[in-house]
C-alpha cells in the first residue's frame, strides 16, 4: 500500500508538501508543484488516511441527514438527492432515521457531533421545539429543511408550501369547480400548517363558496386509509381529496376503492411531493413534485459556507404535476 513518502517520492517533492496539497493547507503549494503531487498520487493509487486528515484539518469529510422515516419512499428519494451532493463535494453522508421519536432524533444529533460531521441537515419530528440546540450549541452547522420559526443560527431550506398547497388546491377549485373539500394533512408533520394555509387562500379566491373539511392521519398509507374509511361511514363523499403526502394518497386511493368508489369518476384525489412511484400509482397520481436535487445542493452549499445566507430561510418553488387522478 502507497504511503506519503511513496509520493514526495515520486513527485520529487518533500513530505510536508504533499500533506499541504492532499490537505488544502495550511501552507500555500504552487500550481505546478501541486499538479506534481496529484499526479503521483494518482498514479500510486494512494489516499490519504481519513482520521490524520481529520486531525489536521478539523474536519472530517462527513454530513449527517436525519430523517424521520426511512420507510416512507420520499425520504428514500430525498436521501438519495443528499447522498449524489455529499458525495460532488467529497463527502460521506451518514444518514439517520428518528423513527419520529423526538429521543431518538436526539442521540442521532449527539452521535453525528460525537463523530465529528462538518454540518447536519435535519427534517426534525420536534416540530415545536426542534432539537438543533444540540447542534448549534457545540458550534455545528445545521440546516433545517423544513418551515422553522427564527433561529438566527440555523438556516432553512425547503420548497414554498404554501404556494405550492395555493396552486395546487386552485387547480381543483378554479379548472374543476369542486364545491366540497377533504383534506388529510399530516399529524403533528411540518408543513401541515403552511398546507391549510395555502389551501384556503384559494378557496377565499374562488368565486363559488367551497367547504373545506379536515382529517388528520400519520404519514402512512395504513393509517390514511383507515382514517377515510372512518370519515366516510359518517360523512357525505367529497368532491375532492387533497393529501397532504402521496403517502397518503395512496392510502386513500385504496379506502376508497374498498368503499367502492372510483377515481376520478366519483371523487377527485391529488397528493403532494411528486415522489417517483406517483405515475403509477391506479390512476396515475397528481401531486406536486418537490425540487429534492435543489434543496439538496443549497443545503450542502450553504453548510460548506460555499453559498452566502440570502435570509435564513431559503423557499423553493414546487412543479405542479397534472394527471388523471384530478380528472383531467
């Protein structure tokens, strides 16, 4: 196995100078001198060992992602998004899942500053006092990519739910002219708040009065179901179904085909997140489509201090996506 001195060798250089290029510093290296060492480095196959690099640097190549269920298909997507950025900038990302257990997310957040990580990005399930204190009270840098409240240490990056949540409850109220709204929003979920929000911003547009009602289910296809087939044995059908998650949408799609009615036919259905599984689901969902590999990329920026903080929180626009299950 190549070692350092195998490359001063090669290169013709010292030592020192190959740990100064192979490290960024701390001393400067010409461009040619430079070019030399990586040469030799490359041809010896050698890299360098991470935990003295660590020691000389102060970083340890490393992001922690939490998330708070591996299970739901969206954060598979949404983790695979951070992963193909770490991995652009040469580092390891250390994903994990908090099982939305707000003690569980908390030791993930002490292991990652045990370990060392060079910045966190969290989707924390401690909605009303999420956890970063954690973090930023031992000088990590933290993103939260989700609506957060000010925390002038933290910075958020996540899409614009409620513009997205606006132009989406639109296409049901404007194109279709439904009268009667169900919306299943995520308990105790970030971003259920915005949902509504944007929601009956539409509706206050419309010109034809629509009534609006809730249930609230967990982020499952399971429970969602459940939870309609509950909703419906005491109240009329609605016009149309607006789901917080495509979690849920499928979860609905399924309670309302044991129920015996059909999509679009009888009532229209839309999710939210746009996850790759949406076109084919029986019909083929509408939803909004998250913008995974941008929120990924300015939060991985932003924790490499290679993007300037333009505010502390970063909203991003969602793409609407039309297909047959909002009947058109």
């Amino acid at each position: 196995m190549a070692t350092s001195k195998d490359v001063a060798r090669l290169a013709g250089t010292s030592i020192a100078t190959v740990s100064y290029v192979l490290n960024n510093g701390p001393r400067p290296v010409s461009d040619a001198t430079r070019e030399k060492v990586l040469t030799a480095a490359d041809a010896l196959g050698y890299k360098p060992n991470a935990a003295a690099r660590a020691l000389i640097t102060g970083k340890t190549a490393t992001f922690g992602l939490v998330v708070p269920s591996i299970l739901n298909p969206f954060f598979g997507e949404f983790s695979h998004a951070f992963e193909k950025v770490s991995r652009r900038h040469e580092h390891l990302l250390l994903i994990a899942d908090s099982d939305m257990d707000p003690l569980q997310e908390r030791r993930h957040l002490e292991a990652f500053v045990t370990r060392g990580v060079d910045g966190v990005a969290l989707v924390s399930c401690a909605i009303d006092a999420p956890q970063i204190e954690t973090l930023t009270s031992r000088g990590v840098p933290v993103v939260a990519l989700h609506p957060l409240p000010s925390h002038p240490d933290v910075m958020t990056v996540h899409m614009d739910y409620v513009a997205s949540a606006e132009k989406l409850a639109n296409h049901l109220f404007e194109i279709h002219e439904i009268s009667s709204l169900l919306m299943i929003l995520a308990r105790g979920e970030s971003g259920s708040a915005q949902h509504e929000e944007g929601i009956r911003s539409a509706a206050e547009k419309t010109s034809h009065h629509a009534a609006i009602h809730l249930l609230e289910s967990e982020v499952s296809r399971a429970n969602s179901y459940e939870g309609l087939i509950g909703h419906l044995e005491k109240n009329d059908l609605p016009e149309a179904i607006y789901c917080a998650t495509d979690e849920q949408a499928y979860g609905a799609l399924a309670a309302l085909s044991k129920l015996g009615y059909e999509v679009p036919r009888d009532v229209l259905l839309v999710g939210f997140d746009g996850t790759l599984h949406s076109a084919y689901s029986t019909p083929p969902l509408t939803s909004v489509r998250q913008p995974l590999d941008e929120i990924a990329t300015r939060s991985i920026e932003l924790l490499l201090n290679l993007r300037e903080r333009s505010g502390d929180d970063c909203r991003l626009p969602g793409e609407l996506l039309i297909r047959k299950s909002c009947g058109c």
